[in-house]
C-alpha cells in the first residue's frame, strides 16, 4: 500500500500510474494534507479497477463521506474506532483501523475489520507480529505492517506473517520527481517478490 503523504493534485494521476506499472496495487492518500480529496479523484480516474483506491487519516464519520464521495474505497485509520469501522461498512468501504496491541487487534476484528494496519510497526518488531500470527490466522486476520518498512525489512516481517505493507517515503518521493518515484517502487516490489518466493520454499520445504 503506497501512501502519498503530501502529494501535490497535479501530480497525483501521473505518480498513481508509475506506482502501478511498478506493481502497486494500493494507493492511499492521508487525508490530513492539503488536496487529499482532489488527488483520490484524480487516482481514481486514472488508475483501473484492479487498483485499491484509499483515503487514510480518517478520524470521523465526514471523512467517510468524503472518502467515498471522492471515489475511494479503502478506508484507513490510524486508530481503533469501532463506529468507524461499522460506518465504513455501512456506506461499502473497506474499513482498515490503526492497531498496537492484540487487544486492539481482536476489538478490530470483532467490529468488522477487513485488514489491520499495525501502526506503527517501527515500535514493534516482527517476532512481535508472528506471536500476532499464532492466534489470528491469516483468514481471520490481514496483517500490514506500517511505519519504518522498507526494501531491506520487508522480508522479516513477511517471513514473521504480515499479509501486506504500509509505505510511504520509501515508493514515493514528494517532490513530485517521477522517476525518483519508480525507482524507489520497483526496488520495494522487487523485495516483496522476493520475500514471498523464499517464504514460500521454506514453507513448502
């Protein structure tokens, strides 16, 4: 999941396609920037449906609306808040609150949580989030690590049970320089891939 926090409207369509070629399929815009809501409209109608189009930062029942009168569908939280998960769900978001602890883990899920944005993940640790995967397994519970996540980390927390990622400066670059932006996607997606492939023959083996 790329967060483009600070990214300017202009560039918000031309830096939504170099994120997808690149093999991203989540985009979420924090809505506590300037723009946020144009630049979800402007992703929206330039990526295709196969992209995740979120906004993140929501913090109220307006957010909601807003979100989704901008054409997002994912609807991130930095927090847990149960009426805004049952709020995103009444309106056909896809609700992912912010969580810490298992407490606020399983108080997610109960509400209605479809993934777990573990925030922020820097604090904690993968062996953290495996201790995570022994009691939520992976139908019950999507695991995305998000805060200090970058192309040398990702396969420790992928081999610990994370299901995704939340990044941010580390697949964009805010000044709006495309090929700075590519460049950095491809890298992260590259080591993704590759944790997958090896956790995936460990696994088998």
């Amino acid at each position: 999941m790329a967060i483009l926090r600070g990214i300017d409207p202009v560039h918000a369509a031309a830096t939504a396609r170099v994120l997808v070629e690149a093999g991203i399929c989540i985009i979420e815009v924090p809505l506590n920037v300037d723009g946020a809501l144009q630049s979800i409209e402007a992703i929206r109608t330039e990526v295709g449906t196969d992209t995740l189009v979120g906004g993140g930062t929501l913090r109220t029942v307006e957010d909601l609306a807003s979100l989704a009168n901008a054409g997002g569908e994912l609807a991130v939280m930095p927090h847990l808040d149960a009426s805004l998960i049952i709020g995103a769900l009444d309106i056909g978001l896809i609700p992912v609150p912010g969580v810490f602890t298992p407490s606020e883990a399983f108080a997610a899920l109960d509400a209605g949580a479809v993934g777990l944005k573990i925030f922020p993940a820097e604090a904690l640790s993968p062996k953290a989030i495996a201790a995570w995967r022994s009691v939520m397994p992976r139908e019950d519970a999507l695991l995305l690590p998000t805060g200090g996540i970058a192309a040398d980390n990702v396969a420790d927390w992928w081999e610990a049970g994370a299901d995704g990622f939340g990044v941010g400066s580390a697949v964009f670059d805010a000044r709006g320089v495309l090929e700075e932006t590519r460049r950095r996607a491809v890298v992260v997606v590259a080591a993704v891939a590759d944790a997958r492939l090896c956790y995936s023959g460990w696994r088998r083996g």
